[in-house]
C-alpha cells in the first residue's frame, strides 16, 4: 500500500470518526433539549394566573438560553375590548426600559410581532435590519448593550399573535442552534399555557360575573318583595274603606238612581278585582321566596293529603273525585311551595271542569333521575298552540266573565318549579279532553 492511499485511509476513518462524535453531540444536546423542555412544560401549565405565568415564561427562558436579560411582550385585552400591550423582564430591572418606547415599528423586532419565526443575530449591531428608525437609528443612550440577539413570537393554538420573546447578551455570538432549538419549544409550551390561562382568566370572569348578576337580581327580587307586601298593606285599606262605603250605599240603593246603582255595582266588582289582584301578586311573590332554613325532603304524599283537605269544601261542591295513583316519592322542596303547587293545578282542574263531574288523577314516577308528577283532568282541554303561553304571568284563555282570576296560578308553579332545579310542562290536551301537567324535580339520592 502506497503512503498516498494510507493517508487517505486515515483521513476518511478521522472523517468518520469526527461525522459519528458531531452525531453523538447534536443527539445529547437534542435529548438534553427534550428533557429540559419536559421539565419546563408541567411548571407552565399549571400556573393559570397570566401575570404570574408570564414572568415565568420569561425568567425560564432567558436562563435556559444563556442571556443576560430577556423580556415578553404580551397583548392583552380589557374588559372593553380595548388592545394594549404589557411586557416582563428578566435579568434586568424594570427602570432598564421604561424610558424607551415599545418595541413595534424597527425592522429588527416587527419580524417577531407578526409571527414569521425565530430570529437570530451573533452581533445585531451588525446585522442589515439595524439601525434604521430614527431618531437613534441604533440603539438609544443608556439602553442596554446588546449584541448578540435571540427573539420568537408567541402563537396561540388559532395562529393569533399572543406577544414576542426577546433576548440579549453584551458578548457577540453567544445564541447556538440548541438555544434556538429550546427557544422554538418554550414559545410552543408558552402558547399553550397561555391559551389556558386566558380561557381560565376568563371563566373566572365570567363566574365573577355571574355571581354579580345573580346578587343584583337577589337583591331585586328582595327588593320587589318588600315592595309587594308594602304595597298590598297600603292598597287593602283604601280598598276596604271602598266595599265599606259601597255597601254603606247599597243599603239606601232604593234612594240611588238606576244609573247610580250600576256605578255601585261596578266599584263593588272593581274592589272585588283588585283585592284579588293584590292576593295573586303576593302568592307570586311567596313563591320567589326561598323558605326558612335548608331545603328538607317531604313526603310528597303527606303535603297532598294536606292540601286535599284543604281544598275539602271546593271538591264537594263540584261533586269531584280525587285519585292518587300509588305512593309519591319524596322530594327537596320547603313545604309551603310544594303546597302552592299542587293548591293551584288541583284548583284549575275543578275550575276549569267540563260538563261531567271533575275527575282528577295523580301519580308520580322516576324517569332518568327525575321524580316526574302528573296531575291529569276531564276538564275542557288547552289547545297545544298555547301550551307555553298559559305559564306566562297574567296570559289568559278565558275572559273574565267565563272565569274569574288574573291568570297567575300556572306562573307561581313555573317559578315554583324552577326555584329548585326542576320543569312544568303540559304534556298532553285537546280542547274537550282534559289535560296532564307534568312537573319534576331532581331524584332525593336518599331514595335510591
């Protein structure tokens, strides 16, 4: 063998062997990447305060890529909508920028606030893209003295722009590929971790929110409330003082005209009218009320039994018959409204009856965790067209002169209802063929 060809020999094998060590080296330095980039992934994503998260974006991120300093840029939008950008620091005081304007409009850093990649520079002070903005057309006096620079933009998960990382260090040629390769993570696992600290910012905001709406409409109601038990105390007086009158006058009616005796007869029926009204709104508004104490679990069947005796004299009167079809579950609800509830279905199958005897049946059974009641009737029917309108406060089928009342007893069982978690809905009727209301409440897990 020739010297010529032992040399080559040589040359190729320290080739190869310097090809294999460069591998090993980009491997370890890949794996080192991978794991670094691990370890910082679970610390970000389980801070969901913004403020917090961000300096921890920044602090991470400017000691794993080897800068003297670094800062994040972040939009942020208000409460109104309004587009405003905050930024963090590491490694330097805040007082180090706050005498210099934002980094927007300069060829060096508007590449990362539109989000066209990572942007490397050994020497920036070099770098063609420098330079060009007046009134410094560098860097200002007294910023801080940077070199070499690393900079990457945020993306969210929909490709919106969420700010931009940027790094410094005083010495040229201090950012390698690894550090680009750590960077271009970071940002990844930034975004993300970001992301879900605004949907979680957010959330709270909403529950803020919420908590907020639902006190102002507590207070409104407590409001309302006061307002219809002072009101019905100082409208009753006037409207007794006006039957006391008007019966004082309906003794001497053979002295009044009979013009006179029709205006009596209609004060008479107004005061009748508005006495009722005033009953009704109080009834309505018993039942926003929420009773004295924790919701208990009542027997169903007990509050009924109740109730059916109180409505004793009205039954017989219409010559009804009552029937409950088995045992009624229990259910998480303070007695006084469940009372309300069944008082006025039962009540609107007698009033509404047809021309045979009322029949009214009741049963009660579970359906995918619901104890769902029926209250069925004989009675003239609803046309399925007005189904949901009969629920609505004060809406009427009937005129008043077919049936008294202000129209209000179906709205106390709907707001009843749905005080505590559960629906009313009428489930089946035709006009001549009675009705079934149905409501439901959720299952008493002590039953199951």
């Amino acid at each position: 063998m020739s010297v010529l060809s032992i040399v080559r020999d040589v040359t190729e094998r320290k080739q190869a062997e310097d090809a294999r060590s460069s591998a090993l080296i980009r491997e370890q330095e890949a794996r080192q990447t991978a794991e670094l980039l691990n370890r910082v992934g679970p610390t970000l994503a389980a801070e969901l305060s913004l403020d917090r998260l961000v300096q921890s974006v920044t602090d991470i991120a400017t000691e794993l890529v080897g800068a003297e300093f670094g800062a994040f840029f972040h939009n942020q939008v208000n409460e109104k909508g309004e587009s405003y950008t905050l930024y963090t620091l590491s490694g330097v005081p805040r007082e180090a920028f706050s005498n210099f304007p934002m980094p927007r409009n300069t060829q060096v850093f508007a590449p990362t606030f539109r989000g066209e990649g990572i942007v490397v520079s050994p020497d920036i002070t070099k770098d063609p893209r420098y330079g060009h903005n007046p009134p410094y057309n560098g860097m200002p006096p007294g910023h801080l003295p940077v070199r070499s620079y690393l900079a990457a933009p945020v993306h969210s998960r929909s490709q919106e722009i969420l700010g931009g990382l940027f790094f410094g260090h005083s010495q040229p040629g201090r950012f390698t590929e690894t550090h680009v390769a750590l960077l271009s993570g970071i940002a990844a696992q930034a975004a993300i971790a970001l992301d879900n600290a605004r949907l979680f910012e957010e959330s709270q905001w909403t529950q803020d929110e919420l908590e907020r709406s639902n006190a102002d409409l507590r207070r409104a109601n407590q409001d309302l409330e006061t307002f219809a038990y002072s009101a019905s105390h100082d409208l009753q007086e006037p409207l007794r003082m006006i039957s006391i009158s008007a019966q004082l006058l309906e003794r001497d009616s053979g002295k009044l005209s009979d013009q006179s005796r029709e205006f009596l007869t209609g004060i008479k029926d107004g005061a009748g009218r508005m006495q009722a009204l005033i009953e009704d709104l109080l009834s309505y508004t018993r039942a926003t009320r929420q009773g004295e104490g924790p919701v208990p679990q009542l027997a169903s069947s007990e509050v009924l039994d109740r109730v059916l005796q109180q409505l004793k004299p009205s039954i017989e009167l219409n010559r009804a018959r009552v029937v409950i079809d088995g045992p009624l579950p229990r259910v998480g609800i303070h007695e006084v409204h469940l009372t309300q509830l069944f008082q006025n279905l039962i009540s609107n199958a007698l009033k509404y009856r047809g021309a045979e005897d009322p029949y009214v049946h009741i049963s009660a059974n579970e359906r995918e965790g619901w104890d769902v009641f029926s209250v069925s009737d004989n009675g003239l029917g609803i046309e399925p067209r007005f189904k949901d309108q009969i629920f609505g406060l004060f809406k009427r089928l009937h005129t008043r002169a077919e049936f008294p009342g202000s129209g209000i007893g179906l709205a106390i069982c709907k707001r009843i209802v749905e005080q505590y978690g559960g629906r009313i809905w009428l489930d089946r009727s035709a006009p001549g063929q009675g009705s079934t209301f149905c409501f439901s409440f959720p299952v008493d897990p002590g039953d199951q």
